[in-house]
C-alpha cells in the first residue's frame, strides 16, 4: 500500500534560518505529491503541490521537488519567519479512487526571533 | 463563499452517546472526505464519497457511518460513542478526478470531539 515517511518534530529555527523538511514516500503508481500546513486551531490548507516527476511546487518562497528517484518530495525554505510556525504535512495521491490522500505524521516548526 | 464549513467546532460526549457531525460544501465538490487527527498520527481517512447517494470505507472506518444525501453535504455518526473516538475530526473535499489540476482536498476548520 501507499505510505509517507516525514522526519519528526518539533523543529526549532531562529528567523531568517534555512529549512528542510525531509519527505519520502512508498507508492504503486505514479502519484501527486503535496505539502499542506496546519497553523495552530485551523483546518489544513494546500501549501504546494507536484503531479509528476521532475515537477517543482513552490508557494510563499516553499519549494519542493519531486524526485521519482529517490522517491521524496522535501520541502525547503532559504529564509523562514515567525508567521511560517505551524505544522506541515506531507501527502500523495493517487488518481482515481476517490483521490483519497494518504498523510505523513507531521513536522511541526517553530521559528524564534 | 464560505469553502468547507463543520458543525458543530466542539463536543464532549460520554461514551455510549451518540452524535452526528456535519459537513457542508459550496464550491460543488463532486468527492468529500472524513478524517481523523491523532497526535503523533497524521490524518488517517474513515470515509469518502465520491458523489452524491455513495459512500465507501476509508482506512479506519469502525464504529463510525456516513451519509451522503445532497452533494453539499457529507454527515459523519457516531452511534455509540467510545474514549478511543476522542480526536480532531476534519472534513474535506474536492473535485472529479478527471478535470485537470483537480486533485487538490479542501479542508473545514475541524471539530474537537472529545469521549469521556
């Protein structure tokens, strides 16, 4: 079956700091690869997404390449802020069958002043 | 526009209870979603529809039933209520598959059950 390994948390950064998050995932066919991020108290919303390999998402200075070789999807960030706290969410899914998503656990960040 | 809206935002049960959460969509979403957030756990799936009048078994799926009766809403029953139940509950939805750049989920602001 389908499954998303995301290193775990919490990680702790000064603002201005570089980022990475590490995703990889196991999956039968040829799947969409997505971040999503959950600020504190609300729902999950789409950070970025990538529908095939080779592909790179990117939103609000978020990036992410989706490597079919190395079978990740990390996501990275050259400068974070104070407002980038919350936690992402790494998913993929498989067209047809209801797109159903299949979730990492989780990476919470938080960035200090 | 109001996207994905769930009713109500918190509960607290006591176990045997039963209880109905709704979930309602205006952006003509043809599938919609029940999810569960645990910590430590992700969001894990326990049903989905992918229209109106269906519904299918998500990966955790016992001890809850949905319905599907108007497109715009996806109900989610809890018909008795146990401890293990206590959790998030998010709602989502999103268009047929087939149209392009249509597999993005939409997602309600989550509703905090909590079973004593």
């Amino acid at each position: 079956g389908n499954s998303v390994t995301q290193m775990e948390g919490p990680v702790t950064l000064s603002e201005e700091a570089f980022l990475t998050i590490n995703c990889t995932y196991t999956a039968t066919g040829y799947p969409s690869l997505f971040w999503y991020v959950q600020y504190p108290g609300e729902g999950l919303q789409l950070l970025l997404k990538a529908t095939k390999a080779d592909d790179k998402g990117s939103n609000k200075g978020f990036e992410a390449t989706y490597r079919k070789e190395t079978t990740s999807f990390h996501l990275e960030k050259g400068s974070v802020q104070v407002s980038d706290s919350a936690v992402y969410f790494c998913a993929l899914s498989e067209r047809g069958g209801g797109n159903k998503l299949t979730f990492g656990t989780g990476t919470q960040l938080k960035v200090e002043l | 526009n109001a996207g994905v809206t769930q009713t109500p935002k918190f509960r607290v049960l006591k176990t045997g209870q039963s209880m109905t959460l709704l979930c309602a969509q205006d952006m003509n979403h043809e599938y919609m979603y029940w999810y569960r957030q645990d910590p430590g756990m992700g969001l894990r799936l326990i049903h989905y529809s992918v229209g109106e009048g269906t519904t299918a078994k998500g990966e955790v799926p016992d001890g809850y039933n949905v319905s599907r009766l108007k497109k715009q809403n996806f109900l989610l029953g809890l018909e008795s209520a146990a401890p293990s139940q206590t959790s998030v509950y998010f709602c989502a939805s999103s268009y047929f598959y087939r149209l392009p750049n249509t597999d993005t989920q939409y997602f309600g602001p989550g509703t905090r059950l909590t079973v004593l």
